[in-house]
C-alpha cells in the first residue's frame, strides 16, 4: 500500500510502486485532468504538482510520490478558478484543450517561483508541448495571471 | 475528370452497401429535421432537429461536428444564436443522434479533383452527382475547413424557424397577436419593450405547434453577434480539466487494453508465446487487425507486459525492405517515367526563338499527425449491441467500421464522439475501431479502451504522402530583358483521397491524385501546364491538415519566388502583377506586405519572405522574417493576412490562423518521418520534433474584408503558406535556396 495524498484527499493504493504517478492518477484514482500525451517527459502534458514542484507524472514512480502532497488540475483552485485558469478564460487560450491541464500546472509553479516572469522565464519554463499552436496566448495568459496574482496580493 | 470516373465514384460508393434513406437535400430547408429528433428530455421542448430549449433557459444547439479545437461548437451554436436572438451565455451544445440531415455535404464537393475555379458542364455534373451521392450516402464527418461553410445556411435557418415558433409559443401564453411581438436577448417581448416570456418560460407552451417554412434570414448588416469575438463555449471545462476526451472515457467494468503493430507495413502478428501464466492485472491476449492487444486492469501494466512479458511472432508486410532513400531514387525516376494521370493547361504555349529554362525539383517527406491526444478508442460489445466512445472526424464511419467488425447491423452501433485532443485528419480513420471492437468481442459485456502509446502513434499513422515536384519556367531571352512564357509543373506522389476512398469505401483506386494536391496557383502565366503522376505504395496516406496544399504550396510559392528573382524582380512586385486581375487575392497580399513592412530595411542576416495561397474557400498571405546565424535559423516573426469571407468570430479566426502557422512551421523546420526496413525511424517526440513556446514566433494576424456575404474555411488555410515563406525568408538572409523539407541549413 503506498499513501498518497492528492488535492487534499488521502488515498492508499495497491499498487507496484514503479506504477507511474499519472496512472495511478488515471487509473486507480480516476483523476483524468493530467494527460497522457508521449510517456517520456517530453511534452508535458501529463504535469502535476508535488510538493509544489511542477512534476512530469509519466515518468514519476509513485513510489516517490508516497507521502508528498500531490495536486492536480482538479485540486489547483480548491473549489474555485486559480489566477492562472482565470487569466487562461480571459485569454481564451485553449484550442483542443488536450495540453492545457499541463500549461496550466507549470504556470502556476512558475508563478510560485517567479511571480513576474520575464519572457525569457517563461520559455525556460513552459517546454510543454501544444499542437494546436496556442504558445502566443499562453505567453499573454501567463503574463495576465501575474498580473492577477500581483494585483491581489 | 472522365465520365466512366463519376460513374466509378457513385456506383462504388452506392455498391459499397452505403444506401440509406434516399435522402439528399433538395433544399436546405430538407436539413432542418423534425422536432422531436434532438434528443428531447424532459423539461425541454424541441423546436426543430438543431434546437431545443430547456425550462432552465437554455438553448442548446445539436453540434454533430468534432471539435478538435477548431471552435466548431462556438462557431455553429453562435449561426442559431444570431437568427434567435438569443443570449450568448444561454447558448448550450449537445450530441445530436446520427440522423441524415446532420451530415456534411461540403466535405465531399471540396474532395472533387478539380480547381475551384474550373467550370464548365463536367464539373458541375461532378458538383451534383457528388452532392446526390453525399445524401444517398450521409457521412456525418468533420474535416476539410468544411463546418462552418456547410452549416452556414442550415444552422441559420434552424435559428430563424426556432425563433419564428417561440414567437407563436408566447403569442399563445399571452394571448397577443404574433405580429405585436419581437425576440431580443433571449426574451419574446411586447414591440414597446415589454417583456411576455423568457426562452425557458415558453417550453410549456410549444405543445404541438409545428415550423412554418422559413422566414426570412438576417441582414449580415444587422448580425449582433456573428463578427464578434464571443468567448468559446468550451473554455471553462477545458481550463478545469473538465472536458471528457477519448482517453477520459471511464464505463463501469472498464478495462484498458495495450496493443503493438506489425513493425512492418501492412504486417500481422501470427502467433505469441507468453513466459509462465499471464501475471496479475492481464486478463487476455488478443491478435487483432495489424497487431496483437494485452488486455487487462492497468494500461500501464497491459503496455508494460507486452514488452516484457510476451513474445510475438509477426509477419511481414509486402514491402519489409522499404527505405526512404530508394523511395526517394523511385520517385525521382517517376519524374521522367511514370505515366500522367492528371494533365491540366491553362493559355497557350509559345515557342520563343532564344528561350532559357530554369528547373527546380522541390521534395516534401512523409509527416505523422502527432496529436497530442494517443490514438484511442473504447468499445463494448453487449449481445448484438456496440457501443463506441470514441475522439473521431468521422462517426458514419466509425459505426460502418464496428458493425462490419462485430458482423452486425448498423443500427446496433452507437458512437460517442468525445472531444477530440487534436484532429487534423488522424481521426477519419477507422483502425482503431476494429482493434477496439475485437478486443470488446473478446470480453463480452465489459468495455475496453484501446490506446496506442505515443511510439504506436508515430509509427502507424496514416502519414501526409511523401511528394517531389519538377517545376520549369521559361523565359523568352530575345527582347532586351528576359520574359516568361511558360511555367510547367510535375509532381509524384501518393493520392490520400484516393487512398481515403478505397480505404472507406472500397472504392478500386481511381489513380488520380488528390484535388488540393493539383489546385492552380492563383497567378495570371502565359502558359501554365500541370502533370500529376499518382504512386501507390505501401506507406499508408491519409488526410492531413491542409492535405495536398501542404506539399504543393511549399512547391509552388518556392518557385513562384525563384522565377521573381531570376526575373530580378521584387517577390512581392511580382506575385502584385501576376494576380492583376485577383481583387481578393490582390488585397489579401497588399495587406500583408504593408503589416510586414516589407522592403524596409533588417539586419544583415535576416530576411522576408512572402508566399499566399487560396485554400478551403479562403485566401491567406504570410510573410516570415527570418535570422540566420551559422547553420542556425530563427522565425523571428509572421505577419499574416487572411479574407475568410464573413467571419463568424474574428477571435477564433486568428487563434486558427496562428495554430496553422505553428503547425505548418513545426513541419517546415522539423517534420520528416523516414523509412528503413519497412518500418518507420522516428517514435516520439525526442525524435519527432516539433516547435515549443520558445521557438515560437511573434504573429500577427489581419482580418481582410473582402465584403463576401459567405464564410470560408479556417481551420486549414493558416497552415500551407508557412514554410514557403520561411523558404523565401532563408533565401532573401542567406541567398541559399532550400528546396527540400524539412528545411535545414547544413
């Protein structure tokens, strides 16, 4: 049994502890937010948090999961739309919507880190990878979610 | 297009076993569907097939179009929300139930293989043995730039003739004349203002009224909502992780199954030996068409197990030894050798006295579609029951797929489309289904999602064909500056349509290639001759964003510009006097070159380049500026212009216009799937490339209003213009033509 705590929400699960996070998100948890989209950490589709850090679940074991404080999509704004889901609607950022759990999540850890990325910042950051070609909205978005955030605070 | 190819086509197809109802659309208003056709709940009324109100006020709208992110949803329910009157925030989408005034008959005109601007008795005769067959035969599908266009009358109408009955409705809730009233905001109203009744206050009140024919239909001068950037109707979900895609699908009972393809094309699995017992969590192995699925608890342990735990017997397709490199020598010798089986001239061919000629051979590789949704589909086999949930372009054929599969009638399968995690053509394809729904007929009863990993989808698509193009200019050399006379083109490739339709209909081959493949470029030459040599082969083609245009406009704006420069005459200056006669097309190039600024000056090592294309009922012109450091290249920026005719929603116009511009420049700078071993070389993205937010150019994108009363297509013509323009952008930094794409420096 490995215990997991995600969005808050404490979960043992029987699983094999090499049992990538994503699908015992998937799978076990039925939490579909996080995508599936090359199972490498190439593209991001799949991010989550752990412990706060922005995390490709694919290739995380779940055994190193075990314990930590896991969020995801669903979990980011408690209840209500996060700064960074808020600048997205306001951007309209999404085409097909597949990737963007993944944008998403690393923003909001980027924004953790750095809470006025320049846009150097955000190239290093936001390696994801969107098909649908939505990079330019996601650049305005993120810088929108900063000024959101900053302007609350 | 000879006449023995239309009978081809229609006595294929209607031999095919497609014939349903007899229907086709006399009129739009034969598209229009009864009331009770949507799905009715209760609590909702239906006031036309596309229709229906709810108590809660919602208008929901039927969407029997994929949305892959083209904003098909937003666009379609905005056409009824206009001719209602509706609130935006009330407007709702929904399913529809497969029903024959639901499919797209647009698709299927576009496919013809002729120039949009040829006329003439045989292509009209096309135009409507097409457009019969498209009825008879109904093919709901989601493709082509073609919903908004195929919508656009219909989807208006359903609007109007919904409005029109609520008028009714509220005249018998009120007991006021129908002539005193009006609808604004989703509200029937008195003429002074007031108001009688709110959308959802009026369900009760429908009761057995009937549609009157159509009234009439909005004044474009009078549109409040369609020209707006309304906000999608499926953002909230998509940011909450909310919004249900093919891999999302979870059925009580489901299981996950893993599968592996044949390596080689066309290949089988024959037999497999699992080490010991299946271990915990596999529940069945099962061979299906192309390959072989683990079927079990996890999809994580079904794909781990088949790499590990089992080994497989294969068999080899009919081409094992296939590489890239001989495909390339054959395609080249085609060039001179294969025989035409499209010839096509427009002017009349002179015979200067002192001619030079100038060639150039342009190639294009084969290219995966890469959507960032894995190919996948659930499927549950129940008696004779199938049930499909599924990402798909193409539910007609999903559920044609499934019932041939599980030996059942049509009218046993349900489809579901979900959202569909990108498209851009993958998603007409049926292989799934049939891997799927063996894989249901194996476990009766439980559901089971099929998905392919990441290195399943690159190595088992149905790949963009690969394509070589021989164009020749030739230029009269006895007046005191050189003149062209003549430009002739010949290109080999693979037809997808042809592919597609055989495929899907088992339609022989027709040899001819694919229509977009072989549109003419806008310009006014002298002479212009087209020859078109089809191959077959055992890469298997499909359709891919933009299909033919992809490879042909790369051809055609490459060399457009090379004969420029050989003229020594500005790109711009010459494409402006080649497309005298073209207002739309003239506009749509002055507009962008103005944006770009084009001909001021940049630093030493970068470069404009211009290309314009016409493509799915729309022009666009781009213009790329590129910096060139080394062997390095960077798109620094792309100004595009676009007249789309009347725009639904500007916003969602340019979010397509740069998506085209992100893919079409993922394919120009990276794109290439190779061939060794008859076998695909690239698996994922380490080693399928494609361009990420920081190689992401700054774009611009200008709305050109041509004051067309009809909308064209935009989910595609943002894509062809891309890579030539960098093309021509590489050429004016470096003076090194690149004639081959990818296109790389070294």
């Amino acid at each position: 049994m490995i215990a997991l705590v995600v969005n808050g929400t404490r979960h043992d699960v029987d699983v094999p502890a090499d049992k990538p996070l994503l699908w015992v998100l998937r799978e076990d948890l039925n939490i579909v937010g996080p995508k599936f989209g090359c199972g490498v950490a190439a593209c991001g589709a799949c991010t989550v948090h752990v412990d706060g850090q922005a995390v490709r679940s694919c290739s995380l074991p779940v055994g190193e999961a075990a314990g930590k404080a896991v969020t995801t999509i669903e979990g980011l704004g408690n209840g209500r739309l996060h700064a960074v889901q808020r600048a997205w609607i306001e951007e309209q950022v999404p085409q097909c919507g597949y990737c963007q759990p993944g944008f998403i999540m690393a923003t909001a850890a980027l924004l953790r880190d750095k809470p006025r990325p320049t846009d150097a910042d955000i190239d290093e950051a936001l390696t994801n990878i969107c098909r649908c070609g939505t990079y330019s909205a996601v650049r305005r978005a993120v810088h929108r979610a900063a000024a959101i955030i900053g302007g609350a605070s | 297009m000879k006449l023995s190819r239309r009978k081809a086509i229609i006595g294929g197809i209607v031999g095919a076993g497609f014939v349903g109802a007899g229907w086709w659309f006399a009129q739009e208003q034969d598209r229009l569907g009864h009331r009770g056709l949507f799905n009715i709940k209760p609590g909702q009324a239906g006031l036309n097939g596309w229709v229906k109100i709810g108590r809660d006020d919602s208008v929901v709208v039927a969407v029997p179009r994929s949305e892959m992110g083209q904003g098909v949803q937003t666009a379609l329910a905005m056409l009824v929300a206009e001719e209602m009157d509706a609130r935006w925030t009330q407007m709702r989408v929904e399913d529809p139930p497969d029903d024959p005034v639901y499919r797209n008959v647009t698709v299927l005109l576009d496919a013809l293989p002729f120039s949009p601007e040829q006329h003439g008795a045989l292509v009209d005769g096309a135009h409507w043995a097409t457009d019969k067959v498209a009825g008879i035969l109904g093919i709901s599908m989601t493709g082509g730039s073609t919903s908004v266009r195929d919508a656009f009358v219909p989807m208006r109408l359903a609007g109007a003739v919904a409005r029109a009955l609520l008028l009714r409705a509220a005249s018998r809730k009120a007991a006021i004349a129908v002539d005193e009233l009006t609808v604004s905001e989703g509200e029937v109203r008195r003429r002074d203002g007031d108001s009688v009744a709110r959308f959802g206050e009026l369900v009760d009140f429908v009761g057995d009224l009937e549609p009157v024919p159509a009234p009439g239909l909005k004044n474009p001068a009078d549109f409040r909502l369609l020209g707006k950037p309304l906000p999608r109707i499926d953002v909230l979900d998509k940011v909450q992780g909310a919004a249900t895609f093919g891999i999302d699908v979870r059925q009580p009972g489901q299981l996950y199954a893993a599968i592996r393809n044949a390596p080689t094309f066309g290949g089988a699995a024959i037999a497999f030996d699992v080490k010991g017992a299946l271990p915990k969590g596999i529940e069945k192995i099962v061979i299906v068409p192309g390959g072989i699925a683990a079927i079990g608890t996890s999809w994580w342990r079904a794909n781990k197990f088949l790499d590990e735990g089992i080994a497989i017997k294969w068999q080899s397709g009919p081409a094992p030894t296939l590489d890239s490199k001989a495909l390339w020598a054959e395609y080249q010798g085609l060039l001179e050798t294969g025989s035409v089986a499209l010839r096509r001239t427009l002017g009349i061919e002179a015979k200067p006295m002192q001619s030079q000629a100038l060639d150039a051979v342009y190639r294009a590789p084969y290219l995966a579609h890469a959507a960032m949704e894995p190919a996948n589909c659930t499927a549950r086999a129940d008696g004779q029951r199938i049930e499909i949930w599924m990402p798909n372009q193409a539910p007609t054929l999903v559920r044609k797929a499934a019932a041939q599969m599980a030996g059942v009638s049509t009218s046993d399968v349900t489809v579901h489309t979900t959202f569909l995690g990108g498209g851009f053509g993958r998603r007409f394809e049926t292989d799934l289904v049939r891997q799927a729904v063996v894989c249901a007929l194996a476990v009766p009863g439980r559901p089971v999602q099929v998905l392919w990993s990441r290195e399943e989808d690159i190595r088992h698509d149905y790949y963009r064909p690969m394509a070589l193009a021989r164009w020749r200019a030739e230029f009269d050399m006895s007046g005191p500056a050189p003149r062209l006379t003549a430009v002739t083109k010949r290109q080999v490739g693979q037809s997808s349509s042809d592919a597609f339709t055989t495929r899907a209909f088992g339609l022989p081959a027709s040899d001819q290639p694919e229509g977009n493949a072989v549109e003419n470029p806008p310009y006014d030459f002298p002479f212009y001759r087209l020859e078109a040599v089809v191959t077959q082969g055992p890469v298997p083609v499909g359709f891919w964003r933009s299909v033919g245009h992809s490879h042909s406009t790369f051809f055609d704006e490459s060399f457009i510009d090379e004969v420029a420069h050989a003229l020594k005459k500005d790109p711009l200056a010459f494409r402006r006097e080649l497309l005298a006669g073209k207002p739309r097309h003239l506009k749509v190039l002055e507009t962008v070159a103005r944006e770009a600024k084009w001909g001021t000056p940049l630093p030493a090592g970068s470069g404009r380049g211009i290309a314009l294309r016409a493509s799915f009922g729309s022009i666009v012109a781009q213009v790329a500026e590129v910096a060139v450091v080394g062997q390095s290249l960077r798109v620094e920026r792309v100004t595009c212009a676009v007249d789309c005719g009347l725009v639904v929603n500007p916003q969602i116009v340019r979010m397509q216009m740069e998506s085209g511009i992100i893919f079409g420049l993922s394919a120009a700078l990276h794109g290439e799937i190779t061939l060794s071993d008859g076998a695909v070389e690239q698996a994922n993205f380490p080693d399928y490339e494609v361009v990420r937010l920081a190689d992401s150019p700054v774009m611009a994108v200008h709305i050109v209003d041509s004051g067309a009363a009809e909308p064209g297509g935009v989910g595609e013509p943002g894509m062809p213009p891309i890579a030539p323009a960098v093309a021509n952008a590489i050429f004016a930094a470096t003076g090194k033509r690149l004639r081959n794409l990818p296109l790389r420096l070294a």
